[in-house]
C-alpha cells in the first residue's frame, strides 16, 4: 500500500494541547523506533547541514516559521504572522503566546532576539562554512564585519512582538526561517551549556556540552539520552502547546546499512525508515509495507573542485560533462520515480530554465575536448574522486553504487579516478570545511521553496566546495536574492542558470525521488518534499 503525500490526517498543527491518544488506555505501542541511517552530526542544528541532524532537530527544535502540510511553502509556527516593510528590510513577527522551552523558560521576543544576535555573532570556527553552513551562506557575514552581513539587529516590541533589520534585501528572509538550523533555542540553555564552545578544526570539529547532550527547544519531543552509533532517544514534552499526539518515545536507531534497514523492519525491531533502496521498493509493498513516497525536490550532482588545477580548464569541466550518461546512471541505481537534472535545482523551483544548454552523453566528444585540453592515452587525466561511504542521503541513496556506475563512465573516455571515500560527517568536513578534496558527488534536498535555496546557496560565494572564484556569478545571485517582484526575479534566475551551465561547476545528475517504508501499524505519515515531518504528527493503529 502507498501512501500518498501528506497523507496524515493531523496534517496542522494547534494549540489545543490535546492528544489522538495514550498508548496504555488504547493499546498502541506509543513507542516509536526508526532507522536512521547516522548518528546526528550534533544535537545544535545551529551548526548543522544534514539530513539525519535535522530529523532529529525538527522533534525537539521548532522555528518562527513552519511549512504548509505536504509542501515547501512557508508557514506559520512560533510566529502566528508576520509582516515585511515594502523596502524588504525589516519583519515583524507576532509571536504565540503561552510557550515554554523544555527547561521552563518562556519563548518570547528577548529569545527570539537572543537567537538572532547568537548567530550574528559567531566568531572564528562557529562562523565558518564548516560549522555555521546556513548562516553563513544566506545571512554572508557577521558582527566582526558587518560590510558584508544580510541581518542587522532585532528590537522586541513588548513580549509578543519582535522586529528583524535587514542591512539589505532578501526576498527568501521569511521562508529560510522554516530550516531547523535557525530553530529557536533556550537561551539559558545555550549560555549554561556553552553552545558555543565549539574546538578542533575545519577537517575535524567538535561539539560543545550542548550540542553532546543538552539541547532545549519548544517541539512536542524532549531530549532524554544519545548513544553514539546506537540510538537517540526523545521522550513526549507534557507541556507542548499544540496536538501532542499518539507518540511518547522515539528511538531513532543507527542502522547505517540499506539492506540491514530493510531487514529490522522486515524483522519488527524498528517502525520505519527512510531512503528505500530502488530494489527494496516493490519487494517491501508487495509484502504489505506501507511505501511513502516525496515528490523531487532533491538535486544529486557531481561537483568540480576548482582549486585543482586540471579542473581550472573549462575543456576539462565539458569533456567530463559529455562523459556522463545521466540516463543509464538513473535506470542503474537510482529509485523510480528520478527525474533525469540539467540544472542545479528540480523544475518546480522558480527560475528554472527549460531553454537551457546541455552536455548530452558523448564519450566521442568528451575525447575530443580531453585531446584539445592535452590530456591523451599516453598522458591521461587523472582526478581524485571523493565519495561518502556507510550512509544514504535523499539525492544520493547509495554512493558506491553511484560513484561505481560514473567512475566506469569517466574511465571509458580515458580519465583515471583515484576512489577516495569517507564517512559521512567526515565527508561532509573534508568537502565543505576545506579544499582537499577532487571531483566529488554531493546533493541536496531543498528546504524551502526559494531559487536562492539551491544556486544560491551553492554559487553564491566563494567557498570550499567549488572552489572558484567568480565575482560577475556572484554578484547576479546576490542581486536576484534581494528582488521582490517575482516575474523579475524568474527572469534573473533563468538567465543565472544559463550562466551556471555555460561555467560548468559540475554535473548535475538527478532529481531522486525519495521513499520511506512503514510497518503495517503505521496508519499515515507527515511526508514533506523538505523532509519538514515531526513524529506526533504520526497515526498509529497499534
């Protein structure tokens, strides 16, 4: 049986602080266990970029703004309205009244502004790509230099009512708050748990006391306990504001093993999981698993590090282009329902380009432009390839498999690929965090419905990841982020992806649809197309 998207039936979320039921008074098993396929990266989504993380972070963590049930479309949450000047710089929130932390401490404008100016400022390690990934990439700066920053300050107007200054337009301000990583958290937590005091380095971060073991929101689920390579456990909030709902334990379970996923449903030690294997999909509903699945609004891609110096040759970026058959890589690995990408971002996302120009499979043509760049059989090509092992992500269900199917591809038109893999939170360091890496696959699921979402984030600046510095491309996107009108910045958008694709930052592959399997006892399910589920939204029927 599939169920459709969005399907649950508690879908809104309210302040009645009531509850679908109680698992001793009407026998459902309200403890609810899901396989997950890592740990979290931390317990701070502050300083977070992943899928898994964010799981997790959205049960315990809630944002000022939410998403529509079964969309990507901004919402409200903890901010009932808001209302945004004409000239776009400042925001004014009407806050819910009557919420508490988990520690007891009320949510009010002081927390929210306490929020804001924890972000704002970030200083060393906290303020990097590595650590401060969102911050960094949508808000540009912070205290220490404010010339470059998007957010100026936050002024309460009473308990209820708070304003955020922009020092420049950004049309994407209001939905970017539905991403967990600007979720709202305690500020007496934060301080008494120092969440800031982040050590290591770039490659290799660590975690503050908070972000270990003592994080506090306003979600319907608290933090109980986290055993590394295990599980993390999170217990009902009593004093949630809105629908409590069936659910008073969850156990996510580290299973980071597509097959080994399958089987603990198969054998009744877990719930549910995410990230189906292709082959797993029809075997699990043919067997009576209950199949969810999110529509794409997801990007896989093979990324160009420009800091090496082949892939700094533009006939280099195109030969590999040419190279890559997106069609057999799809029918090979990738769930039904992939759709095949020419662009950085899923067609559903405003900008998008159907004129634009292409690298259609041509291992003849790849040769050719090899052959101009000097790269022969007798003196070939030669790249590192990065790629994460042990984890599945939405936009990129099994690496190996993936780099498997395009290193065969790049070595058939003579480039030679050194495989150099990772676990994943160590992949995500070495690929973000610093410029020691080669070509590499990486993706995206899209967190709300905004173009500056995805190139945005991507190209708008230099970073780590790409490694190339272009000021005309940077300057595009930090223009269209800031227009209001939305015919205008379509407009922009269009001719942004035009300029991407004549760059060739690297390939994008795919647009996988991802899907999550369920045990029978699992009536509905919150499905999100930017994975927004929180569990006491879950309909259990035993």
């Amino acid at each position: 049986m599939t169920l459709a998207l969005g399907a649950c039936a508690q879908s809104e979320r309210d302040d009645t602080g009531g509850s679908n039921g109680d698992g001793g008074d009407s026998g459902i098993d309200s403890t609810f266990v899901f396989g997950a396929s890592s740990d979290p990266a931390t317990l701070d989504p502050a300083f977070a970029q992943d899928g898994e993380t964010f799981r997790v972070a959205r049960q315990i963590f809630e944002g000022l703004v939410g998403t529509k049930p079964g969309t990507a479309d901004a919402a409200p949450l903890l901010a009932e309205s808001w209302e945004t000047a004409e000239d776009g710089l400042s925001t004014t929130f009407k806050l819910k009244e009557g919420v508490k932390f988990h520690d007891g401490e009320p949510f009010n404008a002081e927390a929210v502004c306490a929020n804001f100016d924890r972000w704002y400022n970030w200083e060393g390690l906290a303020a990097s790509e590595a650590l401060g990934y969102y911050y960094n990439k949508l808000y540009k700066g912070y205290a220490s230099d404010p010339s470059t920053a998007v957010y100026e300050s936050c002024e309460p107007d009473g308990d209820y009512s708070v304003t955020v200054n922009l020092a420049k337009p950004f049309a994407g301000f209001v939905p970017s708050l539905s991403l967990p990583a600007f979720s709202m958290q305690s500020p007496k937590a934060l301080e008494e748990f120092g969440a800031d005091d982040v050590g290591g380095t770039a490659e290799a971060p660590t975690m503050s006391e908070y972000g270990k073991g003592h994080p506090v929101g306003t979600g319907p689920f608290k933090f109980e306990s986290w055993s590394p390579g295990e599980n993390v456990t999170l217990t009902a909030n009593e004093d949630y504001w809105g629908d409590k709902g069936q659910i008073e334990e969850i156990i996510f379970r580290v299973i980071d093993d597509p097959t080994a996923r399958r089987q603990a449903l198969e054998s009744g030690s877990i719930d549910g999981y995410d990230l189906v294997g292709p082959a797993d999909s029809k075997a699990l509903e043919d067997a009576g698993y209950k199949m969810v699945s999110r529509p794409p609004f997801t990007i896989l891609y093979l990324a160009f590090n420009q800091a090496i110096p082949e892939l700094q040759n533009p006939k280099v970026r195109e030969a590999i282009s040419y190279a890559i058959d997106k069609d057999a890589l799809i029918s090979q690995v990738l769930p039904e329902g992939t759709q095949k990408a020419t662009q950085f971002m899923p067609p559903v996302v405003n900008g998008y380009n159907e004129d634009i120009t292409t690298y259609d499979y041509d291992p003849e043509k790849a040769k050719a432009l090899l052959a101009e760049a000097g790269y022969t059989e007798a003196n070939p090509l030669k790249l590192d390839f990065n790629y994460p092992v042990n984890i599945s992500r939405p936009y990129m269900p099994d690496p190996e498999q993936i780099f498997t199917v395009l290193s065969t591809q790049l070595n058939e038109v003579g480039i030679q690929t050194t495989p150099i893999s990772n676990e994943w939170v160590d992949y995500l360091d070495l690929t973000t965090g610093t410029s020691n890496h080669g070509i590499h696959l990486l993706g995206w699921t899209g967190d709300y419905n905004d173009t500056d979402n995805f190139v945005g984030v991507f190209f708008g600046q230099k970073g780590n990841e790409w490694g190339f510095d272009n000021p005309e491309l940077f300057a595009a996107l930090d223009k269209a982020r800031g227009i209001a009108d939305l015919d205008e910045q379509t407009a922009l958008y269009k001719d942004i992806n035009e300029q991407v694709a004549l760059f060739i930052p690297g390939v994008p592959l795919a647009h996988p649809a991802p899907t999550l399997a369920f045990s029978d006892r699992v009536e509905s399910f919150p499905a999100s197309p930017v994975n927004d589920e929180v569990f006491n939204e879950i309909v259990l029927t035993k």
